[in-house]
C-alpha cells in the first residue's frame, strides 16, 4: 500500500504548471518538444512526451507554478507508449535530488487553489485509493492510521480536522447521491444523541434519545440500510427527528462511527438517495470508509485534547489545586484558600492516600508563612520520648524542626498512631510556639480519638479548622482527570512522548473501589507506563506476571511486600520500575519451584525473547540483594544453569 505522500495529484492544463526536462543541457521545451504534466506527488511525476525515452534515463527537472520553482534530477522508472498524436510515450520519472519537503510544498500550492468540488474529489479518490476493502458486511474496512496524519498534511489549507472531515463527507454524500447527511454522536453515557456540527467542531444544543434504528446501529455494530414508508414509519427516532426538524426522510444508510480504542462514538447517516432509491453496495462501501476515517479522526482530536487537557490540570497543579471535578474536590480548594489566609492550626482526616499532606502543603503555599519552609515529621517513626525531642529540639551540630522552621509550618503525619504519653509530650513541646503553624493528619476523627482516650488537649489544640478529606470512591468524577493529570506527569518526569490511556483501562478505573484511594492510582498507573514504555496507547491486560492494581496481587507475595503506598512511602529509593522488577523475580521463583516451565516456556509466559527474559531476571536477582540482602537459591541455580544459556 502507497503511502498518501506518494500519491500522484492529478494535474490539469488550467492549473498552469509549467515542466521542463533538460537533457544534455538542452531544454526539452526550447528544442520544440511538446511536454505535459499529468500527474506529481513528493516521490515522482507523469508526463506524456514526443521524444523517444528509455527506462533508467536521467534528466534535469524543472517545475514552475506562480512563483515557486524547484529543479533536480530525476530518472525514467516506467514508460508506455502513448497513441495519441501529439505524444510518443507516458513517461514515470522519479526524483533522485530533489528534497521531498520541498515538493511538498510545491504540491501544497497548487492544491490550496483547487476549488471544493475538484478537492473533494481528489480528497475521496486518495481515501479510496489507499483504503483496503472488502465489501462485504461480515468484513470491516481498513485503512492505515497514518493515513489522516498524511491527509491533513497534503491539505494544509484546512488548519481544522472537522472542516477537512465535512469536505469529505460532502464528497461523499454526492458520490453516492444521497440528499441529506448527518452524524450523530452519543450523549449523556450513551442514552441519548446530538447532532455534530461540523463547521462549528461541536455537537448542536437539541438532545434526541436514543432509540429505532440508531439504537440498533450502536448496539449491533453493523450497517443499516432500509427505507421508510410513509405513513406507516413505527420507528421512534426518526418519528421525532422529522417532527422537530419538518423534514422527511425516505431511504436511508446508518453506519457506527467507532474510535481507535473500540468504543463506538457515534452513527453516520445518510439519507434521501436520488430516485428515492434504496442505497447500494458501492454505498456501503464509501459510508463505511468514511465511518472509519470519522473514528480515526475523532480518536486523533481526542489525544489532542486530553494531552491539551493535561496539561492544563498540571497547570493547575502547580497553582496549588487539587485535581478533580467534584464538589467535594471544589470544597477542599475552597477549604485551602480560606485556611490559607488564616494562621489557626489545622487537624486534617481521612483515609491513607487520599491526599492529606497534599492538603497540608498547600494550605502551607496559600499562607504568609510560604515564605519560610514546611517540616514533615512523620510519627510512625516517633516510638519514645527520647525520639520525639530530638525531632523537635535542637542539640550541638543537630538543628530540631522547632528552629530550623520557625517562622513556617509543621506538619505532623499521622498524629493519631503516637501513644497518649508522647501526646502529652508534644503538645507540651509546642504548646507555646506560635511563630510556627501547626499541622496534624490523622486516619480517624477527632470524636473517635478523644473517646478512644488520646490526649485531648493535643488534638483540641489543632482543632482551629479542621476538615475530612473523602475517599476517591466517594468522588468517582475526579478520577479521569486524575488519570490524565498522572498519565501526563509521570510521562514527563519519565522522559516519555505523551501517551493515551484505552477506553478498557479508563472504564476498568471507574468501576474499582481504590481502597487505597489516589495513591493506589497513581502507582497502578505508574505500573501501567511502566509495562507500556513503548507504546502510544495503554491497554489493560490482566495478568499474574504483571498486576496493575493492588487486588489482584497474591496475599502469598513471596517476600512479603506490601504494595500499598506505606512501603512506597518506607522505600522511597525503590522507584516503581524496581519494584515491578522485584515482583517479577517472586513470581518467577514460584513457576521455578513448581518445576513446570522450561526456560524458553517461562519466556514465552512474559511475552519475551529468551535472551530479554534472563537480563530482566539477572536484573532483578541484583536488586533483590541491593534492596534485601537475599536472593533465591532456585533462581541462583537456574541462572547458572544450562537451562539459561
């Protein structure tokens, strides 16, 4: 199959450009030689001549149109002869010298003076030409996804998607006599419809619902043609189509409009065939194409606009919001900047991931005190007295948190898990302190606390605000636009191309309850990147080898270690590549065990070669010691053996 840069445009003698083929130093056109162009693409050109040529000849080409002229050498790659009486033959030069970016905009000049009729058909012709069809309705129709990148780059005289997809669609609603054309796409999760503009780029305001044959159409995937009669017409939607709209629909053809991920977007209809004819099997064929190039085209556009969407989130981000859509996500920004602007202390709850130092960090950002800095004292790690203090005092050469950030914020995580005794000795230890903004994050309220007889002075004194940060199931409508803003930062700080995330993947998303909450997405995402590095879009496949989320994880994990974000948390120097290493080497200890794999069986059970499957493991054998001090004596053996060479 050609490559659209390939295609040959067909020239006419009204388009004015002007050829010439110098041999010998000699000019064709000077010596009196009749010449005409009848075709021109980036790699070649068509020409009759009067002049006897042999396959493999070489000669100087020089194209002329308006004031753009470009020249260099070309050979005779194909040659017919021509009976008419002003041309000997039918010559296919192709250029050996001149830059293909050059021609390209030497063939874009001319095409952006080419009026809609002559574009469209040109536009349809080169769709087809490179589309591999079988016209059958078991049978889709192919066509190659660099096709529209192709497309859109030889018509740079439409700087928009949608006005090139209505070119297109007018072509073909003439090519296969059809009046009226429309496409539909789907609304509100898919029960009801609107009508897509394709000059303005968007839907139109009326919401029709979903029913009849376009119900049909989404729910079947296949084409539907048909007539209606009038008078007669028991079909729902188009009953009320022509109410609202007054207009009549005779014959019609339905074709589902389905995106580079499988979902299906939309229907494309055509309707009102001259003759009031019933549409064809060469119909079939043109709608269904253009369903394809609909789905490949809306499928590029959304790219665009989730990495444009990205990055504004980011950007957000970096402006100190939290990332979501909810209103309990647009309570807490509230609750941020309110809190900000105050200096009482703060008492901050919720469950682990949910985002509560996040929260604490940028109440920190919003204040008079971002000027100086915010201390993490994480009181896991505070077991006595003695440990508490030092944390917070300064001794000889060591500088304690209460100097090094006066005039800034601490922030105590996890307040709840100290002992009542220590309680009592921190809030004496800061109890005074107002040149620092105190901070405290805990999994249970403030009432479960004090019945639970912790110290209730502690948690009093940071009651000044106080607020519950809620579970990501508990606000569903934040976790697309956590999962772009993710996708987007961990392909940055990755140094990846930007990269989509599949339909499956997101919908798999929504409908998990992330007890581990946004920590537990954001490392399923990272293991996502992680197994998908490269490639553009990411899939979710289950598998044993490779878990995404936390359930589906063994409890028998060989090590013992705890995916959830406190090991993340207790091994930052483990980043997520590591640990999907890691649990690569406990799965395949535990196939060696069994004694059921060869070595070449167990590379193939990883989708790997051979000789990728032993550095992967040799990889993860050094990391287990580097992390661990430990490694697996079957795994010794088996990389040492002859079963490994």
């Amino acid at each position: 199959m050609k490559k659209l840069r390939q295609y040959r445009i067909p020239i006419k003698s009204e388009d004015s450009v002007d050829l010439d083929l110098i041999v010998d130093s000699k000019s064709l056109i000077g010596l009196g030689v009749p010449i005409e162009l009848v075709n021109i693409s980036s790699s070649g050109l068509g020409l009759f001549v009067s002049s006897p040529t042999e396959l493999g000849d070489v000669f100087e080409v020089k194209l002329k149109y308006k004031n753009h002229s470009i020249s260099g050498m070309g050979h005779v790659v194909r040659r017919m002869e021509e009976s008419s009486k002003d041309y000997t033959d039918y010559v296919g030069v192709e250029f050996v010298e001149i830059d293909s970016i050059l021609i390209q905009n030497f063939i874009h000049e001319i095409i952006s003076d080419m009026n809609s009729q002559r574009l469209r058909g040109l536009m349809m012709d080169m769709i087809e030409n490179e589309g591999r069809s079988i016209l059958s309705k078991d049978d889709p129709i192919e066509v190659s996804a660099s096709i529209l990148t192709d497309l859109f780059h030889v018509f740079q005289k439409y700087n928009n998607s949608h006005q090139l997809m209505y070119l297109f669609s007018q072509e073909v609603k003439r090519s296969i006599g059809a009046r009226n054309f429309r496409f539909y796409t789907f609304e509100h999760e898919g029960k009801n419809v609107s009508i897509f503009d394709f000059k303005e780029g968007k839907e139109l305001d009326s919401v029709l619902p979903l029913v009849g044959h376009l119900k049909k159409v989404k729910e079947s995937g296949k084409v539907i043609k048909s007539r209606l009669i009038k008078g007669k017409n028991e079909d729902q939607f188009y009953n009320l189509l022509q109410t609202l709209f007054e207009t009549h629909i005779d014959t019609f053809i339905l074709a589902p409009v389905v995106d580079k991920w499988g979902m299906t977007i939309g229907v494309l209809e055509f309707s009102n065939k001259d003759g009031h004819e019933l549409f064809n099997e060469e119909d079939y064929f043109k709608v269904t194409l253009l369903a394809t190039i609909l789905g490949m085209n809306f499928s590029i556009n959304n790219d665009v606009e989730n990495y444009e969407y990205a990055k504004k989130l980011q950007s957000f981000y970096d402006a100190g919001q939290l990332i979501g859509t909810s209103e309990e996500c647009r309570y807490l920004n509230s609750f941020m900047e309110s809190t900000g602007a105050s200096d009482d202390n703060v008492f901050i709850y919720g469950d682990y991931g949910v985002g509560k130092k996040l929260i604490a960090i940028g109440i920190h950002e919003k204040s008079a005190r971002s000027t100086h800095g915010i201390g993490h004292i994480n009181c896991h790690d505070l077991d006595s007295e003695k440990a508490l203090k030092y944390a917070l005092n300064s001794q000889g050469d060591h500088i304690g948190a209460l100097e090094l950030y006066s005039g800034g914020t601490i922030m105590f995580k996890d307040i709840n898990f100290l002992s009542k005794d220590l309680q009592e000795v921190l809030y004496h230890e800061i109890e005074n302190r107002n040149d620092i903004r105190f901070i405290a994050t805990s999994t249970k309220n403030y009432e479960s606390l004090v019945e639970s007889e912790h110290y209730s002075e502690l948690y009093q004194f940071f009651m000044g605000k106080s607020v519950r940060v809620p579970t990501l199931n508990e606000r569903k409508e934040d976790i697309i636009p956590l999962i772009h803003f993710f996708t987007y930062q961990l392909c940055m700080q990755n140094d990846l191309a930007p990269k989509s995330i599949s339909h499956e993947v997101i919908s798999h998303f929504q409908s998990y309850d992330w007890p581990g909450n946004i920590s537990e997405l954001k490392i399923a995402l990272e293991r996502l990147i992680v197994m998908g590095r490269d490639v553009k879009t990411l899939a979710y496949k289950r598998s044993r080898a490779f878990p995404l989320l936390d359930r589906e994880i063994d409890i028998d994990f060989t090590f013992g270690l705890d995916l959830h974000h406190d090991f993340i948390d207790h091994f930052e120097v483990l980043s997520s590549g590591d640990f999907e290493e890691l649990y690569f080497y406990s799965y395949v200890e535990e196939l060696v065990a069994k004694d059921e794999y060869s070595f070449t069986e167990l590379a193939m059970k990883f989708d790997l070669d051979g000789e990728k499957f032993y550095e992967k493991l040799y990889h993860a054998h050094d990391l287990m010691m580097k992390y661990f001090g430990v490694n697996s004596e079957l795994i010794n053996i088996y990389l040492e053996s002859d079963l490994a060479a």
